[in-house]
C-alpha cells in the first residue's frame, strides 16, 4: 500500500512545491487577534448574564458540531462503499463505489486530523472557558491542566464544523455560500451558550477550513479524489453526482448522460 501510494505521488505532481495556503492561517490569525481585543470581553460578559431561551435554543444547534457522529457516519460510508466495489459485477457501480469511497475517506481524515490538532492545541494552551471566568477574565490561562474549563482555544466544534463545511465547499461549490453561513452561525452557537470566546470560535473555523484545504492537496498530490490547480483551490478530479438520475421510460432505450459515462454511474450505485 504505502509502495502505491508513493508511485502516485511521484506520478501526480510529487515533484512540485507543495502549496500550504497560508493566506488562510494568516487571515484566521488576525482575525482572531482582533476577535481577543475587541469581542471576547463585552460578548462573553453578555453571554453570561443574558436570558436562559437563548442557551437553550444554542445548546441544540450546537450539537451539530460533535464529531462522534460525523465519524461514525463517514465509517459507515467508507464500507459501505468498499463492500459494493467487491461484492458488485458492474464496472460502472464498482467505479462510482470507488469513488464514494474516495470522498469517505477524505471527509473521515477532515475530522480526525483537525480535530487531533485542536484537543493537543486546546490542552497545550490551557484558556479558561467563559463559564469559569472569575479574576482572571479572558486571559485565565492553565496550560496541561487536563479539565474541562481550561480547555477553551480553540474551539473543538467549531473546528470540526469549519473542516466538513470547508470538505463539502470542495466538493460541492455551488453551495460554498450556505457552508459559510452554516459555518458562522454553528459557530456562534458556541459563544451563546458561553463554552467559547468569539476568538475560540474563529480559531477553530480557520483551523479546520485549513486542514481540509490541505488534505484535499495531499489527496490532489496522490491523484484521489482531487486535481491540485496550484495556487488555487483544489477542485474534484471527475463531477460527483448529487442527483439521482431520472427513471428510464418503459420501452425506450435509457439515455447514458456525457457525466454518467465519465463518473461511473449514478450515485445509487454504491447505494
């Protein structure tokens, strides 16, 4: 396997410079700074003294944001994709499971890498959460504490919800607005129920976009799933169907659309 994966870097752009994309680190940094000197303070003092509908109503949005769930289901996903590439005769059925199996695996390591990062990162810098604020304000720092209230920066969730949202931009960029909107208002679904500061939150977002930003080039350098366009954002090697095709008419020979013939079949495929 590693002997594979090694060919396929040499073969798709192993050679080249690899592009971190640290415009993007760069603009979440001073936005967070920003975030720290200007928001963290009067937000987190509102937060916690404002009326109790509204922590409820962000307590079960913000549930979105575990990545308990998110693993189990990109698991599911992934087997489900590589049971139907053995078990199925048809090329084009086995090609397209191929394919969502691809896309699992990619959506799975979004999760776990960012989210590896976030609780070493959230340990190593040990800032106290506004629930436990007291003399120390938003500056209460506890680094290698190992408890739940010095465990604020960054933010988990919003991390793990800024790399699926940022996973699916890629994959999906005619609905990259609706990620950023989902993104902030998961995000802020945090602040309101006074687990984070505004700047933990955009922490989190920046380090999960980022993190699906570059696995999608090192899947592009590896020649799975994406195609590395260099400066720019990776794109998706082949077109992933996101509708189911239309029923063939009884008695009329079924058209085979230009996407179909390239993508291997519709994704009820791997279904």
């Amino acid at each position: 396997m590693y002997g594979k994966l090694r060919r396929r870097y040499a073969r798709h752009g192993g050679s080249a410079r690899l592009n971190l994309h640290m415009p993007v680190l760069l603009i979440g940094a001073n936005l967070v700074l920003l975030a720290v000197l200007l928001l963290d303070q009067p937000v987190s003092a509102s937060v916690l003294h404002s009326g109790s509908m509204l922590r409820q109503i962000g307590a079960v949005v913000t549930d979105v944001g575990k990545s308990d769930w998110l693993i189990f289901a990109g698991v599911l996903l992934l087997f489900e994709a590589l049971s139907v590439s053995r078990l199925t005769r048809s090329v084009s059925a086995r090609c397209q499971a191929l394919h969502v199996g691809q896309l699992a695996a990619y959506l799975l390591a979004t999760v776990i890498v960012s989210g590896l990062v976030a609780n070493l990162a959230k340990r190593l810098i040990g800032r106290v959460r506004p629930l436990y604020q007291d003399e120390t304000g938003i500056f209460g720092f506890s680094p290698l504490h190992g408890g739940f209230q010095f465990e604020s920066f960054p933010s988990g969730h919003s991390t793990t919800v800024g790399a699926v949202l940022m996973a699916i931009a890629l994959i999906a960029p005619r609905y990259r607005a609706l990620c950023l909107v989902m993104a902030i208002w998961l995000g802020i679904s945090r602040v309101v129920v006074a687990a984070h500061y505004p700047s933990d939150v955009i922490a989190g977002l920046t380090l999960g976009a980022w993190s699906s930003i570059l696995l999608a080039v090192l899947f592009a350098r590896h020649g799975i799933l994406f195609r590395d366009q260099g400066t720019a954002l990776p794109v998706l090697r082949r077109t992933f169907p996101l509708a189911l095709p239309k029923p063939a008419v009884t008695g009329a020979k079924p058209a085979v659309s230009p996407d179909h013939r390239e993508d291997g079949g519709a994704l009820s495929a791997a279904a």
